[in-house]
C-alpha cells in the first residue's frame, strides 16, 4: 500500500507544488523548506542532479531516486491527469485515508482542492468512517496557529493549583483553544523538558507558573514563545502577574492584631521562596505598627507538610509563651494546625485564632471555617489569559511587565 501512496499521491503533490515555478531545484528547495512532506522522488533533474541530492542530503527528508516521472502525462496541473491514472490515485488515495503519515491534514486540503467532487466525497466519507484525524503540526504549519496553549504547574497535589488549572481551562475554551497541563513537580528540568515539549507541538502560547526562583532555564523561550509568568516577579522580557503579596500577608496579620492579638505565630514553609519573603516583610509590618517587636520566637519556619504543622503546633501549645494567634502563609497548613490545636485540649476561636493564605475550596469544611486571604482567582485568570492572548493575536511577544492584584480577607 505504502508504494502505491507514494507513486501517486506523493509524486503528485509534488509536480502540483513544482507547477507555479518553472525551475525544479527552485521546486524541490520550497519541498526542503516543508515539514510536510516526509519522503520524495527525485526524477529528471539532469545535470542538476548532483546539486540535488546535495540539497536532499542536509534536509530532513527520505529520498529515493527514479527516472522521469509519467505520473500526470507530462503535464504538471493535476486536473490535467487521464482517466486512467486518475482512477488508480484515487484508489490510492482512498487506501491511504487511515494512514495519517502519508495524508495529513494538508493532503486532505489538497485532494478536496484538486479534485473531482465525486472523488471529495468518497474521501471524506472515508475519513469519517475510520476516524481520521488530522495531523496537528501540519494544521498549524498551515493555518499559522494550533489553538493549544500550554500551562506549567509546580504541583497538581498542592489544593491552589486545581483551583487555577480549572479557571484558566474556562478562559481557555470561551476562546476556542484547547489547554496542556504539565505538572512539573517542583522540578526544573522536568520544567525544561516541558517547554521543549510545547514548543515542538507548536502551541501558541505558555501561562507559566514557576516552580523555583531559577528562571534560567525558561530565558531561552521568553521572546520565541507568547507567554505570562504567574505567581512570580522576574527581571525578565516578558509579562509576570503576582498577587501582591506583601500587602495580602499585611491585611492577615492586622487582622489579628485588631483583634487583640499580640503573640501571633507565624508558619512559614521556605524562607527561600519569593513569595514568603514578601509575605514575612507584610506580616513584620502589621507586627511594627502595632508596637510588637518580640516576635522572632513566634516564627516557625520549615513547615513542609501537613504533619510538620501538626506537630510544631503541638510544641508550640505546650509552651510557657504559647501564642494566641497563628498566621499561615498557606491554607494547605491547616489542617496539620487545626488538628495540633484540638490534641492539645484548645478551641478555635475560644483559646486561639488561626488565619490562612489562599482560599483554597476545602478550608470552608473546617471547623470552624478558616479565615483566610483570597486570591481573586476567577479575576486574574480573565487579565492572564487576556496578557496572552494580546500576544498571540499581534503575533508578538509582549515586552517586560509587572502587575499585582490585591487579595481579600474571607471571615
């Protein structure tokens, strides 16, 4: 089968590409140049033909030679083709319909072209019966986009980031494109194999939410690719977007301290990360205005996980200075607190107050409910999305840009 599909259908797609332009190595240079084709026939170059396999052997392409070809009767114009040989590419191309190597997305657009409408239909009622699909490279080579726009995560268990894929795959489908989740797992190099990954599949653009403050790896494709960076501040060309998290962790605390509150405990999971250090500089600044200097004993630091948090609350319960307020710098600490708090024989909000950071949907069953910082999730996916999307309809990549939103106490 696979002869047969080369002998008429890719012979002839290519004396149809050869039939504007009158030189052949001008020809098979435009072949070379298109990821489309896979494999070519090589006939009656003459005494170019040394040239031509010299141009043939630095391209991506199969090559076979042969003799001059009588595949369209000596004319290049395909609808010039006899009955005779019309009927066996057709039958040809009718049996390559399942093999999506050979026909492609491109070679579907041809045919339907150049053809007769009986032909067409036989064609495309194949393609329905087997279940064709079109090669994606090829229909973004063609249409100049492949409405597929990548998201990298840190972490799909972290409880934010479900949150976040769900809004951005919302924005993504109101506009008609198709969205990638790749779940980098707090890994750089799984992250640059991501964006190698997305660049071969031609997407148009990337929402990129940072797994460490390393962003050397991702310079390469900032300007190449339209992008936004998310949850993150970088002195780079291209749009980040944050929460302004120093005045998110500002609110929180004051939130305590207007309550009476002056031994207020902070958890912090990695001082190295950009975002707890602004959170800490908000939380230090609640602490100053109310006159509270004392407060480098109440910062627990290194919270990693759940069980982290439930036992630096147990110690910190157990001790002479035990505070009477705690301010986590994420919601996912909560319950690994909450459940401290009630081993330790104390009521939330009786004998201590708990306030979060995030609002993610599950500290709403908590009990009590936990106040927490809310990041205005539904909004700020709409002016991500919208950074993108300037970039991909200009078919530019958007100069350097730093934007914060503001985030919400939910009591």
């Amino acid at each position: 089968m696979k002869e047969s599909i080369h002998k008429y259908f890719q012979v002839g797609t290519i004396q149809w590409m050869s039939y504007p332009k009158k030189d052949p190595m001008e020809s098979l240079k435009a072949i070379c140049r298109d990821d489309y084709f896979d494999a070519v026939e090589v006939k009656g170059f003459g005494a170019d033909n040394e040239a031509a396999r010299a141009l043939l052997g630095q391209s991506h392409l199969k090559v076979c030679y042969g003799a001059q070809p009588r595949l369209l009767g000596g004319n290049l114009n395909p609808n010039h083709i006899d009955e005779e040989e019309r009927g066996k590419a057709e039958a040809a191309l009718l049996e390559a319909v399942d093999e999506a190597e050979y026909l492609g997305a491109r070679g579907i657009a041809f045919l339907a072209g150049r053809w007769q409408p009986e032909t067409k239909e036989k064609v495309m009622r194949a393609v329905s019966d087997l279940n064709y699909k079109p090669n994606l490279a090829a229909r973004s080579l063609k249409k100049g986009g492949s409405r597929l726009i990548g998201l990298i995560i840190p972490d799909i268990m972290n409880p934010y980031y479900p949150e976040v894929v769900k809004y951005m795959e919302t924005c993504a489908t109101k506009a008609g494109y198709s969205l990638i989740l790749c779940d980098a797992l707090g890994d750089v190099k799984k992250e640059k194999e991501y964006f190698e990954t997305l660049k071969y599949l031609f997407v148009d653009g990337i929402l990129y939410i940072a797994s460490t403050e390393d962003i050397e790896h991702v310079r390469p494709y900032i300007g190449d690719i339209p992008m936004v960076i998310v949850n993150r501040i970088f002195d780079v060309d291209a749009p980040c977007i944050n929460i302004d998290n120093v005045d998110a962790a500002y609110q929180a605390v004051k939130c305590l301290t207007e309550n009476g509150h002056k031994k207020i405990a902070l958890y912090i999971s990695d001082k190295d990360r950009q975002y707890n250090r602004e959170r800490l500089e908000g939380a230090l600044k609640a602490l100053s205005e109310y006159g509270i200097t004392d407060y480098e004993k109440y910062i627990i630091r290194n919270v990693g996980s759940e069980d982290d948090a439930y036992y630096r609350t147990l110690e910190l319960m157990r001790s002479e200075e035990r505070p009477t307020g705690i301010f986590m710098f994420n919601d996912f600490m909560a319950y690994g607190v909450y459940r401290g708090i009630a081993k330790s024989g104390m009521r939330i909000p009786d004998n201590i107050s708990v306030v979060g950071f995030d609002d993610i949907p599950q500290v709403k069953y908590l009990d009590p409910p936990l106040t927490t910082l809310r990041h205005s999730l539904a909004d700020t996916a709409e002016l991500i999305f919208e950074r993108l999307m300037e970039q991909i309809k200009t078919q530019t990549c958007a100069h350097g840009s730093k934007t914060y939103f503001k985030g919400r106490m939910m009591e």
